[in-house]
C-alpha cells in the first residue's frame, strides 16, 4: 500500500499529456500481456482490449475474465494500478474542460475564426446589436470586447474577449484581421463627452491602424468631433444624442414616423432596408427600380444617395450600393 500510494502521488502531479500517455500505455500494455498469458481466453488483442476497457472502466460485463493463474494475479494488478490511472485520467479530462470553460468565460482564449463582427464596448447598445446580429444573420460569428471580468452574455456564436481595446495585443486576440466589421460603441460610464469619445478616437486610431481595410462603425457622441474620427479613416459614425432628438423631434411633428424609423432599423418583422447588388441587366435605374418593384421590393438609395427618383434615366455604376424596401420574404427571394 506504501508503494501504490507513492505511485499514485507521482501521477497526481503529472500534467494531462502525461496522465494521458500512462494511461494509454497501461491499456495497450495490459491488453498485449492478457493475450499472451490466456489466448484461449483472448483468442485475439481485441478482445484483451475489451476485457481491460470494461474492467479500468469498472464496467465488468463479465464475457470475458481470466481462469488461470497468472492471468488472475494480472487482473489484480489491473484492478489496483488500472482503474485509479483511468479514474485519474477522467478527473484530469474533467478538470481540463472545466478550466477551458472558466478561460472560455473570462474572455482569456483566443479566438480564430474568420469573417465574424467586432464590438467593443459593452452597454445596452452593445446589447441590443448583438441581439440584431443574431436575429439578422443566425450563423454569424460575433466577438466582444470589454474589460468585464466575465461575458455579459452567454451563446453559441458570440465569443468575449477580456482587455483594453485601445491595445494590440488584446485586438489579435479578437483576430481583427480576419474580421469583416467591426462596431465600436461609446463607453457610458464616462459622462464627459468629450473624454467619451476620446476614448473611443484612441480605441478606433488602434482599429484603422492594425486594419485599414475593416469596415468600422463608431458611435460618437458630440457631432464636432465627426472631423476628428474621419481623419482616422472611420468609414461611419452613429451619433446617440442627436439621432434620439431628431426621432423625438420628428415624433413631435409627424405621429408614428418613429414607428417607421424603428421598423427599418429592425429585421424582427415587417418591411425592412436591405442591400442587394446590381445585377446585369439593369442597365439604369430604372431598370432596377422597375425590376424590383415587380418582385415587392422599392428602390430607395445608392449608397446614402437617396435621389434615385431625380436619375432614374442614369446608368448604374458597377460599384452601386442599392438599398431597398421590402419584407424578408421579398429579399431571399431577390438574392
């Protein structure tokens, strides 16, 4: 008992590689020795590596077991030395993915997938986006930054990444160089505007610097300071206070125009605005509104270009952005 107990000391503090590696080796090992000792009773390696499988496993069927003796004091060796190294090694797969789920939680693994979202900055906005995001494209892979201790939310296909997001290395560990966008919202916690969006200038400068190509979608909270995060190449700005005003305003003005703004910035049901591309035989814009309008679909923009009634005799550039009214149904049909 003295020499077990030093053995199985030993092995406790071997990493899970080792257990691993012992515990495959006892098997094959004890599988080789059962066959050679009672072939009749293990007339091929298989059924040695069955009889050990379900006795380290203490499952026991009992179709197989040893009659002579020297393949019983084997047995016995198996019972002492085999079922605590397969014991040992099932702790050890337990442990392992519990501590890769506490990594997986507090944001401390890498993440390697390609083509998903960037949000940085957790708030009920960040929230809310990711919530679309879901709703929007189910498949789609989204990776959060913030410096919470744990994720703010838990599912399948949102990926939390702890750290300062004004810092590199805390940005490739989001793999933001495979990413398609990403989305940087204002920290509320800070209640100066100023110093709000000065972070978010830092956090972005950060962004363009590492990927200039990435699409980058910045909310901002004072309108003067566009000029400042245009000159660090971001491709479009959101701006909380103002937007909530005039959608207040226009409320004010027009009855249930927010109701129309809410439905359009929202995929939940409805008429909603989407993006299809330019198709060979739309020549001009007529063409297209034409074609669309046939198929359930209204013709509103190219790009944030909304004159599309005043050049409808035009030709449509190949690089034209279309926007369009239309039910979910109407657009998988249209692409």
């Amino acid at each position: 008992m003295y020499i077990l107990q030093k053995l199985m000391n030993r092995l406790i503090v071997l990493n899970k590689f080792g257990i691993f590696s012992f515990a495959f080796f006892i098997v094959i090992f004890s599988s080789v020795v059962m066959h050679l000792l009672e072939p009749k009773t293990f007339p091929n390696w298989f059924d040695a590596l069955w009889y050990v499988m379900t006795t380290v496993t203490t499952v026991g069927y009992g179709d197989y077991y040893p009659v002579s003796t020297a393949g019983r004091i084997y047995a016995i060796f198996i019972f002492l030395i085999g079922i605590g190294i397969a014991g040992l090694a099932i702790g050890k797969l337990v442990e392992a993915l519990g501590a890769h789920r506490k990594r997986k939680e507090e944001g401390r693994l890498t993440f390697k997938g390609k083509n998903h979202f960037v949000i940085i900055g957790w708030s009920e906005k960040a929230k809310y986006a990711v919530s679309e995001i879901i709703e929007t494209h189910p498949k789609l892979e989204v990776v959060l930054i913030d410096n919470l201790p744990v994720t703010p939310i838990t599912h399948q296909n949102v990926h939390y990444i702890q750290g300062d997001p004004s810092i590199e290395e805390t940005l490739m560990q989001a793999n933001l160089k495979e990413a398609k966008s990403v989305l940087v919202f204002s920290d509320d916690s800070i209640h100066d505007s100023a110093l709000a969006d000065g972070k978010t200038l830092l956090i972005v400068t950060s962004v363009e610097r590492l990927t200039p190509h990435i699409h980058s979608t910045v909310e901002i909270k004072k309108e003067e300071h566009i000029k400042n995060f245009r000159h660090a190449k971001v491709d479009e700005f959101v701006l909380s206070h103002e937007t909530v005003s005039r959608m207040a305003v226009r409320s004010a003005f027009s009855k249930g125009i927010t109701e129309i703004y809410t439905q359009l910035l929202s995929h939940k049901e409805g008429e909603n605005l989407f993006e299809v591309r330019k198709r060979a035989e739309w020549v001009t814009y007529k063409d297209a509104f034409d074609s669309l309008l046939q198929q359930g679909a209204t013709l509103i923009a190219d790009g944030n270009d909304l004159s599309i009634n005043k050049k409808l005799n035009e030709s449509i550039p190949d690089d034209a952005r279309l926007y369009i009214i239309c039910s979910k149904d109407v657009y998988e049909s249209i692409i």
